[in-house]
C-alpha cells in the first residue's frame, strides 16, 4: 500500500520529528510512505503548494492521501484528493480564528475520515466520522536506561534534582513562563529545571532517565508525545490539565495533574523527588495500546477502508 503524507516541513525541508515517527512505524508494518512537505508557515504558502502537490499525486497514484495539520488538509483537497484521511495534532484548533474556522471546514466536508489526538479535541469538532488515535511511543527507544550512564552522557549533576522540561520556550502553548515561577518556589541549591529542544529520540531518552521528573506546564495540548514518552521510560510526570494526560496519568505512581498554580506544581514536585523511586507509566502505555506499532495497526485499517472506496 502506497501512503502519501502531507505536512508542514521542519526548517531541514524534512517532515517533524511526529509525522516521521507516524511513518516510520508503518514502513515497519510494509507501508510504502512518500513524504509532501510545505516549507514556511501560513495559509498562503500551502495554497502556492495547490500545483506541485496536485502533480505529486498525478504522478505517485498513491492509495490513500493522509494529511496532517488542517491547512495540509485544505491543500490535499484543492489538489485533487479525495476520500482523504486527516490528523488533528492540537495547535490547529487552539490558535488563530482562521485556522480553527478552516479546522471545522475541513473536518466537516472536506475530509472522509478524522483521526484527533484526544476526547476533547473531539468535541471541539463535533464530526462524526472521528477516531481518536493518539501518537504512539515506540517502546524500543523509550525504556528504562542504567540512571548513572545517563548522568554521564547527559552531563546531569546526580546531586541535584534535575527537573525536565522538553519543549521550545518560544510556543506560546508550552508555557514555560509558569515552570520558571513554579521554580521561584524550589530551592535552587537542590532542584535545576534542565530545558532541552530538538533533540533525537535517543538522545532524549537518556534525559528522561538521568533526569528525575519531567514537567508539563502546558496551556494545551492534544495527547502530549513528551509525557508518554517519559512514562515509558517510568520517569514520574507532573503536569498541568493539559489534552488527555488526566486519562494518561490515571493510577500512574509518582505522577500528578495539577492548577497552574506555580506553588501548587511545586509542591507536587517536591513530593515526587523525595526519593529515586521511578513511576510505573510504561506499564500504563502498554496496557492503553499506546506503543507505536498497536497505533499504527489501528491507521492502516482506516487506510484500508479508504482504499476500498477507491
């Protein structure tokens, strides 16, 4: 089965690390996925993109035509596809008022099949034809490491509570302004918030397992990648109500949701890191389908439906 992805590119021209992970879980199931990126943000250059994608398709045939992002929905529509698949992430639906007008067109006549990251962005949509499919985690990257080799690659000091937060500081939703309050109330002789962006996924295991704790201070978020990603790696999570990591974080040790409340987060923290006891989240990922290859088996049967009505 040929799977064309469309999607916003990175500034390599090359799809997010998200939608590459997407694809790279369905190769390993015998999907053929061909990659369409548009590079540069904004309505304007996806609609430039209308003749280049309509020739890609023309010229690829692929059987299906799987969008990510609502613009990259609107632009797979005006370039010819049809019984499209499109992925809500989050962003789209929380931004300006053009980008959650065109998400609600999209979503509502111009796409066969929804897919969205979380209950709530459900109702936001009010669709129908909706399956809600988080991002998967692949479980043979994100696993318990040796907690000291990790110090050692990472540089983390194993005398401080190093606290994790992964996310670009810049995106308003990330809201680190409030993890920079929540450590006004910490002791800064013990705790040190560590920020890493853009990094590998093996490189960013290694900080979820030298580091103690990550914490989420998102305003919101679809189902957060960083907070699965570290319960596999049975890192304990603290977080703000955020997407769906009320139900992802449900019965998992050592893990908290939290107010945005600065002081609030940073008593749950100290009540984490009073000891090096890790969290028992991996075993809540597996137990919720939430690995890479169970999330990618439930997209190809939505890719086989479509390709029957084809």
């Amino acid at each position: 089965m040929k799977i064309l992805f469309i999607s916003s590119g990175g500034q390599d021209g090359k799809p997010k690390a998200v939608v590459r992970n997407q694809g790279h879980s369905l190769e390993k199931l015998g999907v053929e996925v061909i990659y369409f990126c548009v590079n540069g943000g904004g309505l304007f250059n996806y609609l430039k993109s209308v003749p280049a994608l309509r020739r890609t398709i023309r010229e690829i045939k692929p059987d299906v035509v799987h969008a990510h992002y609502s613009y990259s929905g609107l632009l797979a529509y005006l370039s010819g596809a049809r019984h499209l698949i499109v992925s809500f992430m989050g962003s789209e639906l929380r931004s300006s008022w053009l980008s959650r007008i065109i998400s609600i067109i999209v979503a509502r006549y111009l796409c066969t099949i929804v897919i969205v990251k979380s209950e709530e962005m459900k109702r936001i949509l009010k669709v129908k034809n909706v399956e809600v499919i988080p991002n998967g985690v692949d479980l043979e990257i994100f696993k318990e490491q040796d907690k000291y080799e990790c110090y050692s690659k990472t540089k983390l000091d194993p005398a401080k509570k190093n606290i994790l937060f992964v996310g670009d500081p810049r995106r308003r939703e990330k809201n680190y302004n409030l993890a920079l309050k929540t450590f006004e109330n910490l002791d800064n002789e013990k705790f040190k918030l560590i920020q890493v962006n853009n990094l590998s996924k093996e490189e960013l295991c290694l900080y979820y397992n030298a580091a103690d704790l990550l914490l989420m201070t998102s305003l919101w978020e679809g189902s957060p990648n960083t907070v699965k990603e570290a319960m596999a790696c049975n890192m304990p999570v603290v977080s703000t109500k955020a997407g769906d990591v009320d139900l992802l974080l449900n019965n998992v040790k050592k893990s908290f949701v939290c107010s945005f409340d600065p002081s609030e987060i940073a008593e749950k923290i100290k009540l984490v890191t009073k000891d090096k006891e890790r969290s028992n989240g991996r075993e809540k990922i597996i137990k919720m389908g939430l690995d890479s290859e169970t999330v990618a088996l439930r997209i190809l049967k939505l890719y086989k439906i479509l390709s029957d009505l084809s």
